[in-house]
C-alpha cells in the first residue's frame, strides 16, 4: 500500500508536463476566436497560451514581437508549437526569420496567406476601398498583397522548420470566387497558402473565417503537432472521434 501514494505522486508529476502551444488569431479578429481549439488542445493534453494583440492597430513589423512575448510564456524545457489563423501564421514566419528558440516543435498555419490575399489586391486598386478597408482593419491590411514587395513575399523561403498548412476551399466572401483564380477560401488562395519547405499541406471544406473551428481543421491540427503529418482523407466523424479520445 505504501508504493501507492509514490505511484500517484509520479503520475502527477508526469502528466503535468506537457507540450506547450501557442495561438495566434488572425487579422482584426482577437483571442476569442481561437477559444474552442484552445479547448481542444488544452483536453488533449497541452498546455496552450492564447493571447491577443493589436493586429488592426500596427504594422506587421510592429506586430512581430507579440509572438516572442507569447512564446515566452512556454517553458523553456518543453517543446514549443505554434497553431496560427491567417496573419498569425505571417507574424510566426517573420519572428522565427530572426532565429529559432532551442525548443522549437512544429507549426500549424490555417489559411495562412504565405504568399498574399488577392483580396488585398482588388481593394488596393480603389482608393476609396482602400481607405475604408485600412480604417476598418488596420495598416497591416495593406501589407498582405500578392505583389513581390508584400511583406509575405520578402520572407525566407523555403522554411526551415516543421510546418504544416491546413487551406479552406469554401468562400463565403462574395469576391472571393470574382477576383481569386482557383481554389479558395474566400480570402486567400488554395495555391498561397503553399510555401517552400513545409512538411504537409491539405485542403478542406472551410471558410477562411471560420476555419479555425471546423472539427476537421482541428483534428489535423492534432494530427500534424503528434505526428508531423496530416490523416490526409480523414472523414467528418473520424475527426470528430479523434477530438472525444484524448491522445493515451
């Protein structure tokens, strides 16, 4: 019986130490909407730090250094991941740009614009659009363009960490299907969602808004940060299944 209470007191002590996940939400959305995948994660075992921040108040440039005050808040002795939303994936490109922590793990971009929004570019060409869209959603909107100087397209290319893209191909945004060839999500291309030395990339049935809480998008999220890929052809209810059993 006296091995009992040792037994338990080496349990705990195993199961507190978790792999610890960073989320960044995307542009002009907050903390809020990467609730339920925090959720998620923190049911299956990781230790999740969601913070918001300004993104329709600054600059990317400005921006970046909300990823390193969030990493920070991981401990230093455990794997550190990263789960991004659309501008939350550029802000992780350009701060591991500047180098890698030591206990960096894998990341997971949802609809990341790793090559710009088309969006961007059609509201660019009115001035009037481009005065209400940069004072609805800030100075960063600006900066998300297709073009060679956008800040998406003067980061390094290819990667040179684990990275997994998970693109939506439903647009919900009515000039999505108009100005966007292809794929898409409403927002950004299926095919600007790639980048140069990612792992993995799949496609599913999401919109770009409302993608980071589709059963599916976060069940490869789950997938990708255990294993390093995606369950590629993964079912509804395969997924929904993977997200009620905690990982043993």
């Amino acid at each position: 019986m006296r091995a009992l209470p040792a037994l338990l007191l080496l349990f705990a002590a195993t199961t507190a130490r978790a792999d610890c996940v960073v989320l960044l939400h995307g542009l002009s959305r907050s903390e809020a909407s990467m609730r339920v995948l925090q959720e998620v994660l923190e049911f299956h075992g990781y230790e999740v730090v969601n913070d918001g921040y300004p993104s329709d108040d600054a600059r990317i440039e400005d921006l970046v250094h909300h990823v390193g005050e969030a990493a920070a808040r991981c401990p230093a002795d455990e794997p550190l991941h990263f789960v991004t939303h659309s501008l939350g994936g550029i802000l992780v490109r350009a701060w591991l740009a500047r180098g890698h922590p030591a206990n960096l793990g894998r990341v997971v971009m949802l609809a990341p614009p790793n090559h710009g929004s088309e969006i961007v570019d059609t509201l660019a060409e009115t001035d009037i659009l481009r005065r209400v869209v940069l004072w609805f959603n800030g100075p960063a909107t600006a900066e998300l363009g297709t073009d060679a100087g956008s800040v998406p397209n003067t980061l390094p290319e290819p990667v040179d960490f684990e990275l997994g893209v998970v693109a939506g191909d439903i647009p919900i945004n009515p000039l999505g299907p108009i100005v966007i060839d292809g794929p898409n999500d409403g927002t950004v291309s299926v095919a600007s969602t790639r980048v140069g030395g990612m792992a993995d990339h799949i496609v599913i049935d999401a919109t770009h808004t409302l993608i980071m809480i589709n059963p599916i998008a976060m069940a490869e999220v789950l997938e990708f940060l255990r294993e390093g890929v995606f369950d590629h052809g993964i079912t509804l209810g395969a997924a929904l299944r993977k997200l009620a059993h905690p990982w043993p």
